[in-house]
C-alpha cells in the first residue's frame, strides 16, 4: 500500500488527524493509532483534488476547485456535515463565483473567491451575511480574525492586504496595509496565512514572513526550507526538515536554535504540535519534544507596539543633521550646506518643510542645533558663532564666538531643564562653559584637557560633561566612566552613558552601574524621554523603547520596516527626542526623509 501524508491537524480536544492516501482517505487518531474514518477517492469529489484544509472549534472544512466539504470532530468521530458545489455558487449579480479559500470562525464561514470578493456567510445556516470587495484580482487565501475585526488576504499577483472591519457590520473601515509580496519573496506559487493575536503570519514557497498591527510593514525571517510555523507563547517557531527555530516576534536573530533529526533526507514533514514536533519520515511517524526557551533569552517586548508615524521628505533629498524636536510635532535640522529646516508634522493636516534661515560660513562639521525644554528657543550653531532664536517670532541673539577656530568651537550643547535661560557648551578642545542668555557671558566650568566634549546635561542646575575618551566631570569630581563613548544623556539625578554597542545607566550617588543594555547592532544616539520612565535607543536596525528602570525592552520597531513604508534603502543617521510629549520621537534618514513616530495612546505604555 502506498501510504502519502496529506495533512495533520491538532483539535481543541487534542486529537491529532493524520490523512494519508491510498484511493482512499484514512483519518487516524495518532493518539489511540486508530483508523476512525475511511473516505473513497472515487466519490468524493473534493478530496480527490488538491484541497485547502482548515479546522476551528469541532469543525473542519476542506476546499478544492469542485467544492467545499464540512466535516463534525467531536469525541473521536469525524462526521461528514454536508457538501457545497462550486458549480452552483453566484454572487450578488448571479455570476459564477468560485471558493479559492475558508477561514472559520465561531458562528461565522469567510471564503475568499476568484473575482477577488470575500463571503461572510453565517453558520451553520450557510447564509450569506454580506459581500466584501478585498481586491480586483482573485484572491488565494483569506483569513479573519474575530478578536481585531481584522482581515487579511493575498491575490494572485501576490498583493497582500489587511483590512479593518467594523465589529458589528463587518464592512471595511480603514486598510491598514497593502504590500507587494514579491519584494519579500522570489516566487509567489505556494502561499498560506496564519492569525496572530496581533496580525498573521505569511508562509511562501518554504519562507516565512509576518504582518503586526503595530508595524509599518511586512518582516521577513531569514529561514528557508520552512516546513510549519506557529506563534506560541508570543514567539515564533518555525520547523525545517531537521531543525527548529525560536525567534522574538520580528527579530532578525534567533533566540535558539534546535536540531531534531540528523537525517532529513528521509523526513516528508514536519508540523509543529507545542509542545512537540510531528516527524513524518518514510519509516513512520516520531514526536521530538521541544526544550524550553530560557527566559533570560527573551528580548519579547512587554507590551505591543501601537505607535503614530508621520514622515515628510525634504526637497531635494537633502539630509537633516542634528534634528530636533520643538512644540506641536515641529522639528529643526541642518542640512548640509548650513541651511536649517523648519518641518511641521501635524496628525490630520498634510506634512510641509521650509527653510528657516541660513547659518552664514556653515561648515558641516560643526553643526549643532538644541531646543530648550519649553520649546519656545532654539540653540544653534555651525562652527564660527551660537545664535539663540526665539522660535515664534524669529528674533536672533548672539551667545557665544570662539576665540579660536576651530577649537574653540561647539561641539556638544543643552539648555538647563529647569530654568531655558541658563545653556551649557561643550567644545572641541575640552572646554565647558556656562550661559546665562540674558547677559550672553560664558563662565567657564571645565576643562577637559584637548578632548572634545561630546555629551553635556544638567542635574540639580549643575552642569555634568562627558569627554571623547570617557572622562566625566561633575561637580568637582572626575570619573573615568567609558573608553569610547558616543553621547551621554541626563534625567534627574540618573545618567546614561552611550557607547558604539551599550546604553550604560548610573546614579549619581555612588556612580555605581545600574543597569546595562548591549545593542548587537551599532548604536547611533539613545536619550531619556521626557517624563524619564522610557530610554528610546535608535541603533542601524532598530528603535528599541526600553524601560530606564532596569533597562528592559519595552518594545521596539525594525528599521527595515520603516524603509519599507518609505520605499527607502537609506540608513538613519540622527535622531531626537522630545522634550515636552512622553516617547515621542524622530529619526532623520540619508536622502531627506524625516520621520515622526509617538505612541497611539502613551497611558498603555506605562508599566
């Protein structure tokens, strides 16, 4: 007898169904390995065919070109229901219409169709509740979540699309994404979708990628020869032949890796049944127990990501240095040649950018740019002089010309969190200077012996200085706290000292190390947000939000998913924090793009 494994699926009773193939269907209860249904291929119509399968709360439907058959599973049996012929089905203007896919719910069938419509029939009446028009092209697979009033669906051309419904009478309120998935993927032939608590999973030809809410975009893991995958747990676990792979939700590197068979030669497939793994090989059947995922490898974020975002390019495709962030989503930034940018990114209105005004004898080099605390002043200076404007009215005063060019000039600047009027700089050749803006007198506070400062912040109205090789000054001490560093940030009486791959965070006192994160990408800037209760860290691959009570990761956002929705390629080279609305925050990337991102609703941040 030539025995095939066709599909096994996992009841909410915890009965496993292995069908095999032989002119005949056999349905097994792998547990008790027993027979408990026979199909003859003559007479049906449907499993003869090559069929889409699908099983939900005692109920399981399979989907062919000739039609849908529904099949009861309850106590063991498995109980054929009833019979729908493609042949008789009609839209709405009684035109032929073909079931390419089903998702089932409770009380509630969805079936994708070939005019590129959606059925929501009731159940088990089978009556139709409405028709939704999804795409213009036949669909391949559908899937509905009921939780959400998410649905989501991919066409044959490949185009995925995620819709939100309204709960109650299911018609689309808003797309929330519509992605070509053969940017992700080199071919489009074989293609499956599997809900998420908080988006769905996309299976391609032996790939996975996967679609969150509370992303921009598609995230695809770098696995192939994918055989199952399942969200468990709020991780991802994805099968091959002989190995199986845990990941964080969207995250590029596994947290652990597990091989299973050191022969997948002569494995057919693998399914994931947590917490085991089905081993279908050509000698029989096998269950591999997966181990279990130290928690101390866990970086899943506490919270899901539910953020705003808002971009605006600059004409151009001029690149903004030094941005930052003032009142009512407005942001400032040079551009390469001295220039600086005002951009306005309000949530309902269209985004605009236009130059403020020009810093005469710019060099690039030494652009800085700061804004006070109460947003209403902007600090900036380009190597020859420091201007304070008064951002409403645009009134400009001098606060600072270096004796000496260019070591002399600003390399590092903060404004006093406390009081906008009292401004701290830091230069090139270790000097630190205070200024009061209403007399325009630099008091010199330190020195840093020909080490450019490249952090300075304020605590208790004290200034705090960090130079290049690491040396810090505060209040008449000197600590050697880093041997690289890159920035340095401030928050009460706490600090956080940045370097190339870790955000160091001390108290001041007993400058103990608290805590410590370790970035495996590169990091370019990590700040306090404004109430102090988060860290936000942009390295070269992601925007991690962490808890500054331990250092934790909150939450976070692929960089990669970012230039997916701004069709980019471009790394980011700055970013900027606000200091007026909680983990709001932006990011300025190579060729002119600047993007704004915020928390939906900062209260369900709040841990």
């Amino acid at each position: 007898m030539k025995t095939i494994i066709k599909e096994i699926i996992q009841t909410d009773q915890g009965f496993h169904y292995l069908f095999t193939v032989d002119n005949r269907i056999q349905i097994v209860d792998v547990n008790k390995a027993i027979i408990i249904r026979e199909i003859d291929l003559r007479n049906d119509t449907v499993l003869c065919t090559p069929h889409k399968v699908m099983y939900n709360e005692g109920r399981v439907c399979f989907v062919s070109q000739n039609g849908i058959e529904f099949f009861s599973v309850y106590g063991g049996s498995f109980e054929f229901i009833g019979l729908i012929n493609q042949a008789q089905l009609i839209d709405e203007n009684n035109s032929p219409i073909y079931i390419t896919d089903v998702s089932l719910d409770k009380e509630l069938i969805t079936f994708s169709s070939n005019i590129g419509k959606v059925l929501l029939m009731d159940y088990p009446s089978l009556k139709m509740i409405c028709q939704i028009p999804l795409t213009k092209t036949p669909l391949r697979c559908i899937k509905l979540s009921r939780d959400d009033s998410m649905l989501y669906g991919i066409d044959v051309n490949g185009i995925f699309v995620a819709v939100e419904l309204h709960h109650f009478k299911l018609y689309v309120m808003r797309v929330k994404a519509e992605e070509d998935l053969r940017e992700y993927f080199s071919t489009i032939d074989d293609m499956n979708l599997t809900l998420t608590k908080d988006g769905c999973l996309i299976q391609c030809d032996g790939q996975v990628a996967q679609y969150r809410i509370d992303m921009p975009s598609i995230f695809k893991y770098q696995i192939k020869g994918v055989q199952d995958v399942k969200c468990i747990n709020d991780k991802i676990y994805i099968s091959t032949l002989n190995q199986i792979y845990v990941f964080d939700q969207c995250n590029e590197e596994a947290i652990q890796q597990f091989t299973f068979n050191s022969q997948p030669q002569q494995t057919m497939k693998t399914v994931i049944i947590f917490p085991n793994i089905l081993i279908y090989t050509i000698n029989g059947i096998t269950s591999y127990k997966i181990p279990n995922i130290p928690q101390r490898m866990s970086v899943i974020p506490k919270k899901s990501l539910n953020v705003l975002f808002k971009s605006i390019k600059i004409p151009n495709n001029l690149t903004l240095l030094q941005i930052q962030l003032g009142n009512d989503r407005e942001i400032y930034g040079f551009d390469l040649n001295g220039i600086i940018y005002h951009c306005c990114l309000p949530k309902l209105l269209p985004s605009t950018s236009q130059i403020y005004f020009k810093m005469e004898n710019s060099k690039t080099e030494f652009e800085r740019c700061c804004i006070t605390s109460n947003g209403n002043y902007g600090l900036f200076s380009a190597g020859n002089k420091l201007l304070l404007q008064e951002l409403k009215t645009g009134n400009t005063h001098l606060l600072y010309t270096p004796k000496q060019l260019p070591d002399d000039s600003v390399n590092i600047i903060s404004a006093c969190p406390s009081n906008s009027f009292i401004i701290g700089i830091g230069c090139f050749n270790g000097n630190v200077f205070e200024i009061n803006t209403n007399n325009s007198i630099p008091i010199h506070v330190t020195s840093h012996l020909n080490s450019p400062i490249i952090g300075i912040g304020f605590i208790n109205k004290k200034i705090i200085s960090l130079s290049e090789n690491g040396i810090l000054n505060f209040d008449g001490k000197t600590l050697h706290l880093s041997i690289s560093p890159i920035s340095m940030d401030t928050f009460n009486e706490f600090i956080i000292i940045n370097d190339l791959h870790s955000v160091t965070l001390y108290s001041i006192n007993n400058w103990k190390v608290l805590y410590k994160f370790e970035s495996s990408s590169p990091i370019i800037d990590a700040k306090f947000s404004c109430d102090g209760k988060f860290i936000i860290c942009v390295s070269k691959d992601r925007c991690n939000v962490l808890r500054s009570s331990d250092l934790g990761i909150c939450t976070y956002l692929l960089v990669s998913s970012l230039q997916n929705q701004l069709k980019l390629n471009t790394q980011i080279i700055g970013m900027t924090v606000s200091k007026i609305i909680p983990c709001q925050f932006a990011v300025s990337f190579q060729g002119g793009v600047v993007m704004l991102i915020e928390p939906r609703t900062y209260s369900d941040w709040i841990y």
